[in-house]
C-alpha cells in the first residue's frame, strides 16, 4: 500500500506528558503529579465575562490578531513593564498556538535554535517538523542559565534562542544577571530571542525579570491559561517592539490560514483578565511549593523550584523512566525525564495539586 503519512510526523512521538495523562483515567484515586495545569477554577468574576460575551452574541470570528480592547489592554501592560511605545500584539489560541505561528514564521531549514536542555516539549518537536536543527545547552545539574556555553554554541546559522522563565520542567526562575549577560551577547551577535512566560505570575521568591527589559529584539510570549486557570480557553497572546513588528505581522498572516483567531468570547473575558489580582493563587501556591520540597528534600536530590508549578527531581538509581514505572504502579503518576531532555536521569512533578494529595504522593515517593 502506497505511504499517505507525511514524513515529518516520524520526527515526533506522542507526548509522554499526554500517555501519562491517559493512564491517570485508568488508576484508582491516583496521585496525579502529571499534568502542568492549575487546581483551583476560573475565577467567577471572569468566567461571568465569558457568559456574558456569550449571551450577547459575541460568538463570531474576532479580527485575526484579536479584540482592539484586549490588544490595547495588552498593550498598555508591556509599555509600561518593558517601556516599548506601541508593541506588536497578536492574541493567539494559547501560547502553544503562538509558539507554532512563531517557528512557522521564522524557522528555515538548517536554521539553528538554541534551547537550555531541559526545555518545555513543543521547543524541539516543532523546529525539528520545520526542518530546523535544535542545539542543546546543558544545563544540568542547577538548571540555572548557561550563558556561556550558549555564547558557545552560537554559529552563523543561529536562528534564534529560546528562554523559559520561570522554567517547565525545572521550576528554575533566571536571575538578572544572567539575563542582562544573555541579552548583551544577543545584541552583540544580532539574534532574536524568544522569551516563553506563560508562568510569568508564578514567582515565589522575588521578581520574575524578562529578557525583554534588556533585549530589544524580544519576542515575548504569554498568557492566561496557568494565572486564571484557563487551560481549556485557548488564550495567549505575542508581544514585540518596533525591530520585531514584521514577525507578528507575519504570524498574523499564517494565524489568518491556520487558527483564524482566538476564541471569542474568551477574549473578552481575558479583557478582565489582564490585570486580575492573582497573588493569592500565587500564594497558596508557594505554599505547595515548600510542602513538595520540604517533603522531598533529604530523600532526592533536586533543586527549589522558584517559579510556575514544577520539581524537577534526580532518579534515584539513575534512569528516569525506570523510576516513574516503579511511582506510577504505586498510584503516583509522574513524568520522565527525558520527555524534557535528551537525558534520561531525572522526573517531573507538577504540584498543581491539593496539599492533601502532595503529603500523599511526597510519602509514597520517599518510601520508593
């Protein structure tokens, strides 16, 4: 029979995040530390926004780049937190949607993206279906920034750099240091850096800085989906000032052919969303923080997380995966290491879970 799938789907396999998760529905009252989305609601207040919107009718295509309130609302955001006059905004179906317009947009073959290993999932997955070549920078075992080593591995086919903080898998926050130093070498060499902060909010232990506030040639790229609990709303938004305004155009163009807009009704409650007061979800949060790993601490060796909501933690015996088959037939779902990394020597856990459920799961693991 003659191949009808499209070679590049063998460049991917499917998500060692989602198996996980699948297995979650087939386990008795698990301990679910897989899934990378928030316990608690969409607060009332917008989801009342999103009936509203709704009720009024407001359930037709949105312009491609989204509302004219919420963009301006955005807008006025990033002036003031990075002072860019008049950024670039598109509104994208959640910030996986405008990594996807992103790379879409800016990705050759043969082009080079730098990534800090361990990175978010879609990072390498994605270049790799473009034809792109991703160049890892370790960065085990602290998981701070290696900025030297990305000075490195710079070449005349470096596309762009890829930062993630606060950091899915490692829950690592980067210092100001070591983003202004990055941000120098970026300007020095004329490469695009693009900043992924959907976890942005979730910063325990003093301020998140962003790249962006250093590197003018910053495409910054956050959302609603972790802050307001909003996984399942779509909504995300890209930001760019004036050297970059011809990449969010051209995200906009293929946006126009692919996802057409963000869903509608949600982004006017997202129009709410932008300044909602969120510090106590951020300090309960905190709080799961330190039972994690307070609990886990003189059992394995890992590092405190000092933002979004993940442990990135050291297998005992090595190997990763073999450790999560042994936690997932005690009832823990956790997630290896490699899903993350070209290693396969550590687990994630997400504590976006009830206390109770972490004071479980942290027993259960520690006996493992």
């Amino acid at each position: 029979m003659k191949e009808i799938i499209a070679d590049r789907t063998k460049l991917i396999d499917a998500s060692g995040i989602r198996k996980v998760f699948a297995l979650a529905a087939e386990l008795k009252d698990p301990v679910n530390f897989s899934i990378g989305q928030p316990d608690f609601d969409v607060p009332e207040p917008l989801k009342n926004e999103a009936i509203k919107a709704i009720k009024a009718g407001q359930n037709k295509y949105s312009q491609t780049a989204g509302d004219n309130i919420l963009k301006r609302k955005i807008a006025e955001q990033i002036e003031n937190e990075l002072g860019w006059a008049n950024p670039a905004i598109l509104v994208t179906s959640g910030v996986s949607g405008g990594l996807l317009l992103a790379f879409m947009a800016l990705i050759n073959p043969d082009d080079e993206v730098i990534l800090p290993d361990p990175y978010f999932v879609i990072y390498k997955h994605v270049v790799n279906m473009l034809g792109g070549k991703c160049v890892f920078v370790d960065s085990y075992p602290d998981f701070e920034l290696p900025v030297e080593k990305i000075a490195e591995a710079i070449t005349n086919k470096t596309k762009m750099i890829i930062l993630n903080s606060p950091c899915n898998p490692t829950g690592v926050v980067y210092s100001e240091q070591q983003i202004k130093a990055l941000a120098d070498i970026a300007a020095e060499k004329d490469i695009l850096v693009m900043t992924d902060e959907i976890y942005e909010r979730f910063c325990y232990d003093g301020r998140c800085p962003s790249i962006a506030e250093y590197c003018e040639k910053t495409l910054v790229l956050r959302g609603f989906s972790k802050s307001c609990a909003m996984t399942g709303w779509r909504l995300g938004y890209v930001a760019a000032g004036e050297s970059l305004r011809s990449v969010v155009e051209e995200m906009t163009k293929i946006q126009q052919y692919t996802f057409v807009c963000a869903p509608t009704p949600f982004q006017q409650a997202a129009i709410a969303a932008v300044n909602y007061e969120t510090s106590d979800f951020v300090d309960a949060y905190r709080k799961k923080r330190d039972l994690l790993y307070e609990g886990l601490k003189d059992k394995f060796e890992l590092v405190k997380p000092g933002g979004a909501f993940y442990a990135f933690v050291k297998a005992p015996g090595g190997s990763g995966s073999e450790f999560v088959e042994k936690a997932i037939k005690n009832n823990v779902l956790i997630i290896p290491g490699n899903v993350f990394s070209e290693k396969d020597t550590h687990f994630r856990i997400s504590y976006a879970t009830s206390d109770e459920k972490i004071q479980q799961g942290v027993e259960i693991l520690r006996k493992l």
